[in-house]
C-alpha cells in the first residue's frame, strides 16, 4: 500500500515542535497548570523526564521499534474514489489510524507513555476513558510493558461502551465505573485526578488527548505528530503535492494535532477540525466546544470550554462517545484563535450519513468520532470543487459502534433485517445510500425497529 | 494587616490556634447554608471558609462533591455567594472564599475582588491556582486589598514553598496529606512535617492545616503546631446527614474545645 519506509530514530518527528507551547505550557494564553500544588512536583518530574527522554536515542530507537513491529506503522494512505464522489468530486485521501494495533490513533500516545513511565520508576499507571479507546490501549501498553492499570470510567460510558470495558479487563485492567457528576469522561478525568494526587509515589497518568496540565498537551501532541510525519510524506510521494486541506474530529484533539502538526508550516494547507454538534449547536445538546463555547479553566488548563454563566461545565451531547467532551485541547484554542485552524460543528445526523456511506462504499466501517470527519469532507469537497484534495485523519475503526450503528439505522436483531431505505442493498451507493431522511431519522429510528 | 492575619493572631495571643469552619453555598439551599454558617460563627468559629459551588471539584472528596452537586444543579452562584459572605461578616467572623478558578474567571478577576471586599470578605482560597498562574488575581487582590491563600503540599519542594508563601497574604493553607478532601481516623506526621518547612520558608505568614481534621480531639493534635485548624468534610456531614444548624453548633463547641486544649497541653 505504501512505500514510505518507517522513520529513522536521527528523524522522528519527535524531535521537531512548533514554536509552542513555552517553556510553562502555554499556547498564548491558553494551556497552563490549573491544578492542586501537590500535583505540581507530579507534573514537574514528568516534564523534566519526558523533555530529558525525547531526545535520547535509546528511547526514539525503542519507541520506533514498538511503533513499527507493535502497532503496525506506518499506517497506509487509502484513496478513496466511491467516497470521494459524494464530496463535491474532490479526491479523499484517508490516513488509516484505524489499521493500528488496538483500532486507533491511541496506540501512539500510550507507548510513549508508559515508556516514561518506566523511565521515572513507576509501576501503576492510571487512565480515564470515554469511548474505551484510550482505556483498552492504555490496559494494552501496561500489559506490554508489565505496569498495573487502572481505569476509571463514567458509569453511563460503561454501559454505552459495553465491550471495551471487557477488552480492557481481559487485558488484566481493572475499570472503575464513576458515579459522581454527569457520570461521564469529564468526571472519570475528575476521579483519576483525585487517584493521582492520592497516590502519584507509585502512580502516573497516561493522560489520553491534548488537554489536561502541561506538559500533556505537548507531550500528547509530540507522541501523536507520527501521523502527520507519515501522512505528509506519504502524500508528497504519490501525488507530489501536498494536501489543500486536513481534516480530522476534534474531542480532546489529539488525533487532530497528531495530523494537523506536521502541516502546520504549510500555509497553504487548510486544517479542518470537526466538533461534534449532536443534535445541532443552536439546540445546546452538542459538543462542539470551539464553535460553542467560551474560554476558560477545566482540567487543569485554560482553552475553550461549554460553560455557563456560573463558570460550570456543561454537560456534552454526541452520539460519539470519544467526542463527548465540554472541552478541547489548549492547541486548538490557539490555532483557532491565530487563524490557522478552523473548527466546524458536524451533528449527529451528518456523521452517521458519512458513517455509513463510507461503509458502503468503500467497505470501510469508520468508528464514529472518524466519520465527523468524513462529513466534513463531504462538505468542505463541495466547496472545493473537483480539483481539491482532502486528506482525512481516519482516526478509528467502527467495531465499538456497531451497536449504535445498528440502533440508530434501525437494524436492530430481528431475525429478518430490513436496512431501511438508506442501506438497501439494491441501492445505488451513489444515489447516497443513506441520503435517504429515514437513514439518518435519528436515535428514535432504532427504538422503531 | 490582613482581616485574616490579625484574627489568626488575635487566637494565637489567647494561646490557641484558629478554628476555620467550611461550608458551601447552596446546600441544602442558600438560605439553609448561610444559617448553618451563622451557627458555626456563634458557636465559635473564628473563620468561615465559604465554597463556591464548581461542577469539577478535583480537590475534594465524595462528602462534600455530593453536597456541592445539589448546589450547582440548583444554579446557585456567586450572587449567593457574596450573600454569604456578608451574613458572615456581620455574624463576626472573618468571610473568606473557597473557589476553584473558572467561576472566578467567569464572573470576572476584577469585578470578583472588587465585589468580594464589598460585601466584606477578606479575600479567597483558590485550590487550583497556583501563584504562577495568578497574575491577574495578585494585581486584582491587591488593588481591592484582599487576602489570597494559596497551597501547599508535602510533595512541595522548598524553592516551592518559599513562592508560593511569599504570593500569600492572611495565612497558607497546608493540605496535611496527598488527597483530596474527607474525613480521615488520622491525619498523620506528614502535616506537622509540612508545617515545620513551611514555617522555614515563611516565618511570618501564619499556616493553617486542613483535610481529614474532623473532630476535636484531631484538633486539638493540629492545633498544637499548627495556627489554624481547617475543618470541611466534617460539617457537610452535619448537613448531609440532615443534623441541620443543630449539628454544626454542636460540632463546632467540639472543635473550639479542641483547638483550645491543645494550648493547655503545648
């Protein structure tokens, strides 16, 4: 599928950073430690390790040997010419994260991680996790590398997330379902915070996105920029050009910088973020946290933030679980607020349209945090035109959500499964096979079915 | 001097430490949290710590997130909160804010201290911010003459204790154990330990202790090496338990008895 060679230690992307954040963690001004002093040693030690690893080549050469012989990268490009005709006839070139060990861009960021972990000494490592995909690789890398793990989980993603919570226990991880608070990823942050703080001797966080204190955002990003290393040479070789636009889903952010970051010199590339807008931002039932939101304090940094008008976290809303999330990471509150990225809201409906269009298509499922993306592609390429070329972060694969999937299109078990109109297989996957309102009628379809 | 270090020196002058009772704002609604703090003053607190409601108290324990929760679902906010403040004021004890930062930010740095010394207050504790974060608060603290309290922590190294001190003013709060707030059977050698550091970094700011103190005789242990003595948990219990202005009386007589055994013993 591709030609490119795996990075070479001497030019891991790991070594190279943008001229943010400083030497404190700010991305202008947002970023930062807003956390408890007990954790500041905490996080002093893990920046001083992590700045002190990322430069020794016994470490890059490890860390390269784990990417390529563990996780399987680099991850190919995939051209994706079915797809790409529902997008305004621009070429769709898609950056396959889904093919990693573990079934996402995740993989990257927890090796990393639990390498340092190792480095400081530490034998207990402590995660949170919304959709599970950070928690299963996270339960992954500890048991590769024989640290005990903890997960903490919110009770309602426990349920949504089923079978991720039993991955990462068949990987010898306990989870932790959380009762406090709306009982999802932003309290499960809450309460391996408090685990953190009550037992950081023996314990590290392996935070899993952009956000959270310094020095996560930029370790975080440095870990995942793998991606768009990879993904720009990758498209420079087969088209000899470079991409008019990047797109990617933006939760937390991390897959997005991962690709977004080796792209960023290039001004004539366009970084697209696509937040999860739910059931449309004007309703207040999304996630679209940069589109909707203001700035201000969570999770131990300044960024933006679904807030109100006491300062208090608003609870998200999306079908993705991975997205669900009232903040983002510091480094797209900058990039958006510098203009050199922007951030479009995409509903529910719209995702589960390229959800299953990529299905059908190209027999790709996409998880569906990825297929926000993928709706993005379908609008930007309309802007565009049919000369533009779109390469998109396919961050995920859809295993975890066939069973939303199947709820939402109506699929449900029933011995004889009518797919509804959108999905019929005697359909014209040109003809949209889920343009069809029906497909796309929202939760309430799979209750009917 | 500060509102808060002259009356943690007025205690220490009657050879006992200060007694600094926490509540938050909301529970079991305003009204009934602003008695409860009433009857925490006039059964003896000298300070009352007044908690802004926050949907992402990372500091604290079960005890007082699940009073907390029924303040923030109520849309209690820092109208209510300077409300309290001043109740406590004119009840005579010293009025100072607990919040963690973002309703702060929220409401506006300038308008927040301007509005808090006001209403009275002496000044706030922020549990997540750090003084190398607090530019805007230490300009804003310092025009409206407010006491700002910072952390410590035993995981504090020294160059961090003698900056974190020195952004103080009114007193430096040290968090006894690594955790988060709640009851504990102990409090343990780790707090006096930080307080003999702290105190090295900063022999003229006073250091109050808190987490896990929750009955007088645990005061009483605090109170033989520390100024004052922070107790927080303990009373939401009072009030989670329905014991109501009753049992914040009640607790606090023990507490102030504690904190004065101590000086019969030191």
């Amino acid at each position: 599928m591709t030609t490119t060679s795996p990075p070479q230690p001497g030019e891991l992307g790991l070594l190279a950073r943008p001229g943010w954040p400083d030497a404190t963690g700010h991305f202008g001004v947002f970023g930062g430690r807003f956390v408890p002093e007990a954790l500041i040693a905490a996080l002093d030690e893990l920046t001083e390790a992590y700045e002190a690893m990322r430069v020794d080549p016994a470490f890059l050469e490890e860390f390269a040997r784990l990417q390529r012989d563990y996780t399987g990268r680099p991850s190919p490009v995939t051209e994706v010419p079915k797809f790409a005709e529902h997008c305004g006839g621009a070429r769709v070139l898609l950056k396959r994260e889904d093919l990693n060990h573990t079934g996402s861009h995740k993989i990257n960021n927890v090796l990393g991680q639990a390498l340092l972990t190792r480095r400081i000494g530490k034998t207990r490592v402590i995660a949170e996790t919304g959709a599970g995909q950070h928690g299963v690789a996270t339960a992954t890398a500890a048991a590769l590398m024989g640290l005990s793990c903890t997960v903490y989980m919110g009770e309602e993603d426990t349920r949504r997330q089923a079978l991720n919570v039993a991955r990462m226990r068949l990987l010898g991880a306990e989870v932790i379902p959380v009762t406090t608070g709306s009982r999802t990823l932003k309290d499960a942050i809450n309460e391996a915070f408090r685990d953190w703080v009550t037992n950081v001797e023996t314990t590290n966080y392996v935070f899993g996105t952009v956000a959270g204190p310094h020095p996560f955002p930029a370790m975080v990003r440095d870990f995942q920029r793998v991606i768009g290393d990879e993904a720009r040479a990758q498209v420079l070789e087969r088209e000899g050009r470079l991409p008019d636009a990047v797109l990617a889903c933006v939760g937390g952010g991390s897959n997005a910088i991962g690709i977004f970051t080796a792209f960023v010199p290039d001004e004539g590339v366009r970084l697209v973020g696509l937040e999860a807008a739910g059931d449309g931002v004007e309703t207040g039932r999304h996630a679209a946290t940069i589109t909707g939101g203001s700035p201000g304090v969570l999770h131990g940094a300044r960024s933006y933030l679904l807030q109100d008008d006491n300062g208090q976290t608003i609870e998200s809303h999306s079908i993705s679980a991975g997205l669900d999330y009232p903040g983002v990471g510091p480094e797209h509150s900058y990039l958006h607020d510098i203009g050199r990225a922007e951030y479009r809201p995409v509903t529910d409906a719209a995702a589960m349209e390229a959800f299953a269009l990529l299905c059908r298509t190209e027999g790709i499922i996409p998880a569906i945090e990825s297929a926000h993306a993928l709706a993005g592609a379908m609008e930007l390429g309309r802007e565009l035109g049919p000369d533009a070329l779109l390469l998109v972060n396919l961050s995920g694969r859809g295993d975890k959500d066939v069973e939303t999937a199947s709820a939402w299109f109506g699929l449900g078990d029933r011995e004889e499964v009518d797919p509804g109109p959108g999905l019929d297989t005697d359909q014209q996957a040109t003809e949209g096979a889920i343009s069809n309102d029906e497909a796309v009628a929202g939760p309430d379809a799979g209750e009917t079915a | 001097m500060s509102l808060l270090a002259s009356r943690i020196a007025a205690a220490k002058a009657e050879g006992r430490a200060a007694l600094i009772a926490y509540l938050p704002v909301g529970y079991p609604d305003v009204e009934r949290s602003i008695e409860a703090m009433v009857a925490a003053v006039e059964a003896g607190a000298d300070v009352v710590e007044i908690g802004v409601p926050y949907s992402d108290p990372g500091m604290d324990g079960p005890v007082i997130q699940e009073a907390v929760d029924v303040a923030v679902r109520a849309g209690v906010g820092m109208r209510d909160v300077l409300r309290a403040v001043e109740a406590v004021a004119a009840a005579g004890a010293v009025a100072v804010v607990m919040s963690y930062w973002n309703p702060v930010e929220r409401y506006g740095v300038e308008r927040f201290a301007a509005d808090l010394a006001a209403a009275g207050g002496a000044g706030a504790i922020t549990p997540d911010l750090i003084p190398d974060e607090a530019g805007e608060w230490i300009a804003a603290s310092d025009r409206a003459g407010l006491d700002r309290v910072f952390l410590v922590a035993p995981s504090s190294t020294e160059a961090r204790l003698r900056s974190t001190t020195a952004a103080c003013r009114g007193f430096v709060y040290a968090a006894s154990t690594m955790g988060v707030t709640g009851t504990r059977a102990t409090v343990g050698d780790a707090a006096e330990t930080l307080v003999g550091r702290t105190r090295a970094a900063a022999p003229d700011l006073a250091v109050c202790v808190g987490l896990g103190v929750s009955d007088g005789d645990q005061a009483a242990e605090v109170a033989a090496f520390a100024d004052g003595v922070i107790v927080g948990s303990a009373y939401v219990r009072e009030l989670l338990e329905g014991r109501g202005p009753d049992g914040v009386r009640a607790l606090t007589a023990d507490l102030a008895e504690g904190v004065r055994r101590a000086a019969v013993t030191a």
